[in-house]
C-alpha cells in the first residue's frame, strides 16, 4: 500500500536522480539554501535542490550511496567548488584529466578527504590502491591501525573503515598485482569486491575471478569472512600465527599482510594458487575502481 511517507520517499528519491544524471557542467547560477553553510549561488554542475535536512535524512534510510552524493554536491556547492575538485576516487580523478600515478585527495565519504595513490598506468588507469608492499614494513598491526589505515606511499594499507566507504556505494573489481623474487609477475582480477562495515568487521564479499596468479582470494577460506588482526581474532590465532591482518578462516590461501621476505610455511606475502606457502612475494598491489 503506498502511503503520503512512500509517496514523499519516492518524490525525494526521483528529484535526487535527476540531480546526478544532470549534474555535469550547468554554468547557470542556482540558490542553494538550508543547510551548505548558508545561502549560495551555486554553479559546481546543479540543475535543481532545495537543501533540506528532511531529504538528508530520506536519503540516508534509503542508500548510503544517495546520501553520500548528496552531502558531497551539497558541500561541493556550499564552498563554491567545482564537483570535479572533490572525486570520490582515482576513477574520478582519471576522467577529470589526471593521468599521472601518484597521490591523490579524494573524498569517499561527504567532507572526509583522504590521501591515496592512484594507479593511472595499469589496466586503462583510474586503479584507488587499498594496499602496497615493496620492502620490509611492519604489517603486524592492531585493529585500530588496520582500521584508520598506516603506512607511507611505497608500504601502507589504506584502511578498512576507507575501503569500506567507497565499496559501499556502488560495485567495484579488485585487481591484485604479484612480483615473485624470481621476478615473475602474475595478477588476480574479481569483478565484484565489498566489505560490511565496522559492526560487521569488514566481512569481504568478493566473486569474479579472472586472471594469471589463480583464485587465492575468493575461494572458500576467505570469501565470506571477516577481518582478523592480532587483538581483534575471530580465528583460532591465525592473524598472531602468521603475523598479519586478514580475511582468515583456518587460516589462509593468501596472506598479502604477512611477513616481507619470509620463506617459513605460510608466514611471508603467500599467493598460494600461484607459488605456494614458501614463495613470499617482493611486491603486491591491492586496487579497486
């Protein structure tokens, strides 16, 4: 039965739409009012929106995604900025021009912007790295660190509570890049990666592989599971095992957080489907678009 609430839900919902298949570059100036810090005169790409804090809230109990757009455009405007200085991702960033792999500001969710490297280069570009390894870095973490993210721009993981708010708002592949010490190079490509959020503890959903390395990642020990660091384990002490945070299950097909350059059964970066438990590899790349 529809009632005057699903009516209003609709109505919101079909005026937000229209919002974002029209937002590209509307250089005619629009008022924006309640809530964007004020009355504006917007041309950062609006056709048409009342801000109101009843549609913020419609939005949100609708889909994360609706309501993240909303606040963005809603913030883009209200600081008279161009939407294409505030991307959600280096796929963004890629079709707004830049071409070049390096760091990036992006802004996956509304107003919180975060540094990333962007991989500009591999696959047609726009690549959001989740995580990097190229030499000896300590990936022995807590859950909060894993949380938030750590590293520098050659070693780091980008953070769950990050990777968690792009995968949320709409369908991203995952390409996993492997160096052997051999120099042999191999890659794994699923056409569907996500996590749940934090109440959830980051459980990975992910399916759709393609690639030259084998499924290590989307098979039965990982695909479904939730996240495990050394003071957050849901395992049986795999993550204080094998020195790590993961997906683990009893315990792993893959351990891209593991020990750098440890040959010992299942410690080092292992990619089992392609060397095994004794291979760890020298370089790994995580990245989503």
């Amino acid at each position: 039965m529809y009632t005057a609430k699903n009516v209003d839900i609709f109505r919101y919902v079909a005026l937000f739409l229209v919002v974002i298949v029209h937002a590209e570059q509307c250089h005619r100036s629009l008022s924006v009012v309640k809530g964007c810090n004020g009355s504006r005169n917007c041309t950062t790409g609006w056709k048409h929106l009342l801000r109101s804090d009843q549609l913020a809230q419609t939005l949100a109990g609708v889909s994360p995604f609706l309501s993240e757009e909303y606040n963005r455009r809603c913030n883009a405007c209200a600081e008279q900025r161009n939407l294409s200085a505030t991307p959600r991702d280096c796929r963004e960033v890629y079709h707004n021009g830049d071409r070049t792999t390096g760091v990036y500001t992006i802004y996956p969710m509304a107003i919180k912007a975060s540094q990333v490297v962007c991989d500009m280069a591999t696959d047609g570009g726009g690549w959001t790295v989740l995580q990097r390894r190229v030499s000896d870095t300590d990936f022995y973490k807590t859950w909060s660190e894993y949380q938030s993210g750590f590293g520098d721009p050659q070693n780091f993981w980008l953070g769950n509570e990050n990777i968690w708010a792009l995968t949320s708002t709409r369908n991203y592949s995952l390409r996993i890049d492997l160096t052997a010490p051999d120099g042999q190079t191999a890659y794994a490509r699923y056409s569907s990666f996500k996590i749940e959020n934090f109440q959830s503890r980051y459980r990975l959903h992910i399916s759709g592989y393609s690639g030259t390395a084998g499924d290590s990642l989307g098979g039965l020990r990982h695909n479904g599971y939730v996240f495990s660091t050394k003071d957050m384990d849901s395992t049986a002490g795999c993550p204080a095992l094998y020195r790590g945070g993961w997906w683990y299950d009893t315990c792993h097909s893959s351990n891209l957080n593991g020990v750098y350059n440890n040959t010992t059964y299942g410690m080092g970066l292992n990619w089992f489907s392609w060397k095994g438990y004794h291979v760890s590899m020298v370089r790994t790349e995580m990245k989503i678009k």
